[in-house]
C-alpha cells in the first residue's frame, strides 16, 4: 500500500474518502503532525480514517499500543470512529 501526501490526504477528506465530513470537524486535522509521523502510523491513521479498521486494528497496524495510537490520533485531531447508536 502506498502513503499518501497531506496534499492527497486533504483532498480525500473533501472528496468523501473518509467516513466524517471536514464541515463537521470542531478543529481541522492537523495535517502538518500527521506528516510528521512514521510510515506506519501514518498507514494506521490512514485507514482508521477510511473506516476501513478499527482503532484496536489501526494500532496493531501501527506497532503501537491502544493508548499510544489513541493519544496520536486524539493530537493529530482526527475525530473518533464509533458505531452508530441504535434508537429504541
């Protein structure tokens, strides 16, 4: 799999790539510290971002422990993934 550029990685969140909406954000994705990690985490974030896995797997993804990959993806401001809540 291929890394992409923060240029790319902008461009997927407008074009609706990934699973939340750049309107809906309470603080844009800090682009800059999302590039400025390593290729792995990168990769985790990457597809955590298109809802593609989840965090325990983005971690695992990542090398990284849960609360590590949950700290970077909490400083790099992209917003948490959980399942939709069932109304009754």
């Amino acid at each position: 799999m291929t890394l992409v550029s923060k240029a790319q990685l902008i461009e997927r969140l407008r074009k609706g790539k990934y699973w939340f909406n750049e309107d809906d954000l309470v603080e844009p994705i800090d682009w800059a510290f999302v590039a400025s990690l390593p290729a792995d985490v990168r990769l985790g974030l990457e597809l955590y971002m298109e809802g593609r896995v989840s965090i325990g797997k983005a971690a695992e993804v990542s090398g990284l422990s849960l609360r590590k990959f949950d700290e970077l993806r909490a400083r790099a401001r992209v917003p948490m993934h959980t399942p939709a809540v069932l109304e009754v």
